[in-house]
C-alpha cells in the first residue's frame, strides 16, 4: 500500500523551506521602508541562511526518503526545502565573493602612520558620540593583508589634486557630507544597495614638493568585519583619481 502520510523530515523540510526566503525579504523589505535598521535587517538574513541550510539537509533527507514512492506526500516538499537551501547558500557565496579571506577589521587607510581624521561632530552630527579615532589593533592586518594601499602620489599641486578629488568623490557616486579646503579634507559616505550598511570615507590632500599626495580612510558603521569592501572602495578611488 503507498505511504499516504508525509513523513516528519519532508514537513520539517517544506516549513523551513517557506521560512528561509520569507525571512529575508522580511529583513530587506524592513530595511528599505525604513523600520529595521541595517544591522538587524543583516541579522534577518543570516537567520534566512541558517534556516535554509537546515531546509536543505532536511530537504535531502525526505527525498532519500520518498524516493521508493516519487509520486507520494513529501517528495514535492523534499524538493522545496533542497531548492531553498540551494538559493539560500548560492546567494550568500556569491554576495561575500572573496571576502572570506580577509581579516575581521572594518577600518583601513593608506597612511598607518598618521591617518586622516574624520572632520568633528560639530559640523557632522552622525560621528556624535562615536569613536571616530583609528583603532591601533587594525594596523599589523592592514599591513599584512592590504600591502597594496598606499598614499596616493599626483604630479599635480596640492590644490589642484584636491578639486580633483572632490570630483573623483562626486564622480563615484559617494555623498559629500562636509568639505574643508583650508585643511583640504573631504567627508563622505557611501551606503550599499542591498542592506543600507553606511560607511564612512575622508580623503586627505597634503601638498609632497611640488606634487600632492593623497590619503583615503574608509570605515564602516556596523559589524566587525568589513568583507574587503573598504579596502575595494580605496581602490577604486584611485582608479578613478589616476586613470
């Protein structure tokens, strides 16, 4: 006689394969109308990933099952909780890419010896009671990791390098939130698409004999591990401040 009931794995498996994806979108949708902030929207997709992996390996689990009656109760929602998963862990490998290779710092700039500063509270409110300094613990992984940024070195004077730096800024889509030119600094943010994460740039011109240099800090709000996102945005600014 065919097994009418559906066993408990396939049940199990079709529940967290519902969940999975519905736990996500709860996260990103709460994040972009504004009532889940960034961090907790992140936190709903992680807790989107565990369960899908769970969905997963309870999805294998009622297939190997069912696999005597394909045409019986569970087989279908074996196959959910094994599609789910799958989603579920294809887009998390896609979206940290090589980030998992890099240490859990979120705060990198190209002058370790003397990092630009973020301009004061003062005259940008959002670094209110927030430790804006460097932290010291960052320097050796930066040293070790991300050997490659390095002051950026013009053949142009000091002035002129940093109007160009305000439109490189500008060009990349980053906000401007505050310019001094007398110190020639510039504070900026750029906010992923995705989760609304904020992270937090200053570029510093200083003038080098007759040429300019440039520094670049970017750091991010949230989280302890930046996934190599702003040691990627130090790059790109200069790719696009030296084409």
């Amino acid at each position: 006689m065919a097994e009418t009931t559906m066993p408990r794995t396939a049940k199990i498996a079709s529940t967290l394969g519902k969940f999975s994806p519905s736990c996500v979108l709860a996260g990103l949708i709460g994040i972009h109308v504004g009532v889940i902030p960034p961090l907790g929207g992140f936190l709903f997709f992680q807790l989107g990933l565990l369960t899908g992996l769970l969905a997963l390996g309870f999805g294998i689990a009622a297939v190997v099952i069912t696999r005597t009656n394909p045409e019986g109760p569970g087989r279908s929602a074996g196959w959910l909780g094994m599609a789910s998963g799958m989603v579920m862990l294809t887009v998390t490998v896609a979206g940290a890419g090589g980030g998992m290779n890099v240490p859990p710092i979120n705060d990198i700039t190209t002058d370790l010896e003397d990092p630009p500063q973020f301009a004061q509270a003062s005259v940008v409110p959002d670094f209110e009671g927030r430790d804006m300094s460097y932290p010291l613990a960052f320097i050796e992984d930066v040293r070790s990791f991300y050997a490659d940024i390095q002051p950026i070195r013009l053949n142009l004077d000091a002035e002129t390098a940093y109007q160009k730096s305000v439109a490189t800024v500008q060009s990349l889509g980053w906000e401007l939130v505050y310019q001094d030119a007398s110190a020639m600094t510039i504070d900026a943010r750029d906010t992923s698409l995705l989760f609304k994460f904020v992270d937090d740039i200053v570029v510093r011109v200083r003038a080098d004999g007759s040429g300019a240099v440039v520094d670049v800090r970017s750091k991010s709000r949230d989280g302890k591990s930046d996934l190599g996102v702003n040691a990627a945005r130090i790059k790109e600014f200069e790719a696009a401040l030296t084409p």
